[in-house]
C-alpha cells in the first residue's frame, strides 16, 4: 500500500531539517511560518497546508515547491510515458 500524501511530507519535512541540522523552531524562522505550525505540519497532526505555506517552506529550504512535494521515486517504480499499461501487464508464459 502506498503512503498518504501527508504521510509523504511530514516525512520530506523531517528529513529535509534533520539533513540541514536544524532544530523544529529554526527550520520554522527560515522557513517563515510559525513554530508551532511547523511541528504540527511535521509531526502529522495538522496534514493539510495552504499553498502559500507551502510555498514559504518550498523557498525556506531553498527549493521550488514541486521539489517539495515531489520526493525521489526509485526508478524502479517509475512507469516508462510511452506506454503506462504495459509494465503493469505480465508476460505470458
């Protein structure tokens, strides 16, 4: 089963802090929101942000706002644009 969304970026959002050594309330400062918001954004308790939040966390970890919301996907998982359907299906024997 897949990971919710908000899963996904309560994720992103502790990774991205913890790889730059930043505590809860200075990610928050450099991100410009409040410190309260942004535990709750991070601990999953609050799980839907506006745009322009997301925006501000986007810019405050120096990224645009699809790199945010769009971690890596393992290539391996990646469907090829040409034609999705076909690596769902398996060969026949």
């Amino acid at each position: 089963m897949r990971n919710s969304a908000s899963k996904l970026f309560r994720k992103q959002l502790r990774e991205l802090r913890k790889a730059r050594g930043w505590t809860q309330e200075e990610a928050a400062e450099k991100c410009g929101v409040g410190y309260k918001l942004y535990q709750l954004y991070e601990l999953g308790i609050k799980n839907n942000p506006g745009l322009i939040t997301l925006e501000k966390i986007a810019r405050g970890y120096g990224m645009e706002l699809h790199e945010l919301l769009n971690p890596a996907v393992p290539s391996a998982r990646r469907i090829p644009p040409d034609n999705p359907q076909k690596s769902r299906q398996k060969s026949a024997p």
